[in-house]
C-alpha cells in the first residue's frame, strides 16, 4: 500500500508556539524587570559626574545602596523606565504581530497560514514529492524589527491613552504639581497596556466590515476575557499591568518614612496636602518640624533648603508595580495556555487509543 503526503501529513501547529513564547517571554522579563534597576543609575554617568549618589531622605531608615539612584530623582527614573520600556514594546509588539500571523504590510495571510507555520501545501501528486526548488521555496520569517501601519496607529493610541491615562490620576488624587511625573507614569502605562494591543490587531474598521473587530478588542481590554492563546498574550499582561499599577498606588498614602515613599506631610495633613498643595499654615509647619527632627540640623539654612522639605516619591511604587504586574500577567498567560494545550493533548491521545466498537454480524435465517 502507497501512502501518499496527503495521508501522512502533519497537524498544523498551534497559533501560538509555546516553546518561542517562552524562550522570549523569559527575555522580556529579563529586561523589564532590569530596566528600573539598571538605568537610573546612569544619571550621574549622563550627565558626567563619577560622584555616586547619596541617600537624599529618611536618614534613619537607611536602604540598600542600588536603591539611592532610583529613589534620589524619582522625575529622572520615570523618564528612564518609560524609555527602557519603550524599546522593550516595540520588540514586544513585533514578536506578537508575528504571531497573530500578519504580514509586514500589516494584512492577514488569505491562506491561514502564519508565518510561524510556513509548510509547503499539500497535493496529492507524485510531482509534488520532489523538493522544491530554491528559488520556489516559500520565505522565511523576517526576525528584524518591521514598521508597519499598525506601529503608526500603535504610537498614536499610546499618546492618546498617554492624556487619558494623566486625567484620571489627577482626578484620583495624583499631585497637580508633579504633572511631568504624572505624565511620564501615564506614558510608561499606556506602553505596557496600548501599545501591544494595537501594534497587534490595529485600529478596527468603523464600518459594518469591523464589527467582529471592534468587538474583539472591547472584549479584550474592557472585559480582559481571551478566547484562545493568542489573546491570552494581549488580555493577561494588560489586566496584570493596570491592576499592579492599582496596587501599587495603596502604600502612598501611608506614613511609613522610607526614601521610596516618603511624604511631605504626616497621614493628619495628607488630604489637605494632595488637594491644596500645603497652603495651609498647619501642614507647612508640620512639614518643617518633621524635617528639623528627622534631619537634626537648622532647616533655615540655605546649604539645606534645597533637600528639605523633600517632595513625595511619586511615582516610584506604582511604577514598579505595574511592571510586576504586566511579567506576572504574561507568565500566567503562558502556564494557562500551556496547561490547555497539555489537556487538550492527552485528550486527542485518549481519544485515538480509545477500544473502537465492533458491530456485531446478525445471523441470518437459513432457508429450509
């Protein structure tokens, strides 16, 4: 018996290769979670000063010496992460592309095939045995970094989410004066939660061709609900992302007088300090009682005025947070899709090992 390619053929691979995802999922986590360790540090190096960076507050609560680069200009940090984590999102948002199975113009293969999963077509033909030749072979995936029409519609989304995003903190409570703060946490965000998502899937079609679109990605962002693999690489990391972000909002308002959240003003004046910026005499002197207790020297000084009183450490939690978040996001969407492809592996196995049925023969009636 000839067994002819049609027969022997392959399943086609999943739509999401779980052995790369890993591979450069591990990679990404490497360096998200390295960029705010790793590049405040080089302030003093930017700017050529070889002095090392101090420790600026809470004398009497010292912390780790990795720690005073990120905690000293907490402005400069968030500028470095949103920059570290820009580049990471665009080789993110690539690798996904891929995945999603787009071509570099940004179109959908006509085929189904994706370019994870470029197997010549199957034709029952004796012809068709032979290889092909080199100059007929199907191309390989492109592994440098491709710019298409969804990296355009992607850097847009992440500006506009950049100005929603800024609103509803100043809303929630962020500091009004630190706008160039709230601005670079709000940019760093809408990187880890915009920019994947588009860069991906694109803006959808407003007409009735984008219904089915329109309704992914509202189902994607606002509900966090993924339907396959794929999805679960966009959903999980921004529901990680935003709810860590959350979660990492909850230590400001407290009173614990460490460099990375320190306040300006004791938990008593905390409401009246968010709002009104100290304009009221209490707080401002609550504020210089602390600083002369804390530091033990003259606060009228001009050598000291400058460190005291030290603004509050906004957005050093949040910001690292939402990177823990968005990793965390990311690796329980992988071990979700993983144990989902395992269940769904050993039920084809029990299904094919499965005792087929044997149809019983009647007996006929002999004929006398």
């Amino acid at each position: 018996m000839v067994t002819t390619r049609a027969q022997t053929a392959a399943a086609p691979p999943p739509s999401l290769p779980l052995k790369d995802y890993f591979a450069s999922l591990s990679y990404l986590s490497l360096l998200l979670l390295s960029t705010p360790v790793v590049l405040p540090s080089s302030t003093s190096w930017f700017y050529g000063s070889g002095d090392s960076i101090v420790q600026a507050t809470s004398a009497d609560r010292p912390q780790w010496e990795f720690l005073n680069p990120i905690t000293h200009d907490p402005a400069a940090t968030a500028a470095w992460v949103s920059g570290g984590v820009a580049i990471v999102m665009v080789w993110w948002g690539n690798k996904l592309r891929k995945w999603w199975g787009l071509k570099a113009d940004g179109k959908l293969r006509q085929d189904g095939r994706t370019e994870m999963s470029c197997w010549p077509a199957v034709i029952p033909d004796a012809k068709q045995q032979q290889p092909l030749r080199p100059h007929l072979r199907l191309p390989q995936p492109d592994t440098q970094l491709t710019f298409t029409p969804q990296t355009k519609e992607a850097v847009l989304s992440t500006l506009g989410t950049t100005v929603l995003l800024a609103l509803a903190m100043h809303t929630l409570g962020a500091p009004v004066a630190m706008y160039l703060r709230t601005l670079l946490f709000a940019f760093h965000l809408a990187l880890l939660t915009a920019y994947p998502i588009i860069a991906t899937l694109g803006f959808p079609d407003l007409y009735d061709a984008g219904i089915a679109a329109r309704f992914r990605l509202t189902r994607l962002v606002c509900e966090w609900r993924a339907e396959d693999a794929r999805e679960r690489a966009l959903a999980f990391p921004l529901a990680g992302a935003l709810v860590g972000a959350w979660v990492g909002a909850i230590p400001l308002a407290l009173d614990w007088d460490r460099p990375w959240q320190v306040s300006r003003v004791g938990v008593s004046c905390l409401p009246w300090a968010e709002s009104a910026e100290m304009r009221t005499p209490r707080c401002r002197q609550a504020v210089i009682s602390s600083t002369r207790a804390r530091l033990g020297r003259s606060y009228d000084s001009p050598k000291n005025r400058a460190d005291t009183p030290h603004p509050k450490a906004w957005p050093l939690i949040p910001l690292v947070t939402s990177i823990l978040g968005f990793v965390a996001g990311s690796w329980a969407s992988f071990a979700t899709s993983a144990l989902e492809s395992l269940r769904k592996e050993i039920a084809d196995d029990q299904a094919a090992n499965a005792p087929k049925p044997v149809a019983k023969k009647r007996k006929g009636k002999k004929s006398a």
